[in-house]
C-alpha cells in the first residue's frame, strides 16, 4: 500500500494558516535572538508573532525609533 502524503508525522510539521487578515513575513534575525524572544514572549503569556506586530505598528506610527 503506498504511503500517503497527509500522514499523522508530516501533518504536525506544518504550520497552522494565517489568522484572517494576516500574512507571513520572514524575518532574518541571530539565532540567541529569537532564542531569547520565545522564552520572553513564553514568560508574557504571549508569542514572538503578537511582540513583533506591536513592535513594527510602534515603528510605523512613530512611537519607536531605530538605533543609527
């Protein structure tokens, strides 16, 4: 019997859809980094995906500004 391609192992690999009205970005950020941002973000109750969207619309309106 061939093996399918939904199986249980593959299946738990994938990421969920985007919420409605969201897309993906990649972001290309050191490895310690991100590290440190999950176990922040787990300590918050939240995720590196809410930190990083809050982030940018701070960015956006002004409220934050980048290091020269």
């Amino acid at each position: 019997m061939a093996k399918r391609e939904g199986t249980e192992a593959s299946m738990s690999r994938r990421r969920s859809p985007a919420a409605a009205g969201k897309k993906p970005l990649l972001l290309v950020i050191k490895e310690y980094t991100i590290k440190q941002a999950k176990i922040r973000a787990i300590q918050d109750g939240t995720n590196v995906s809410k930190v990083a969207g809050e982030l940018l619309k701070g960015w956006i309106s002004g409220l934050y500004q980048l290091k020269q």
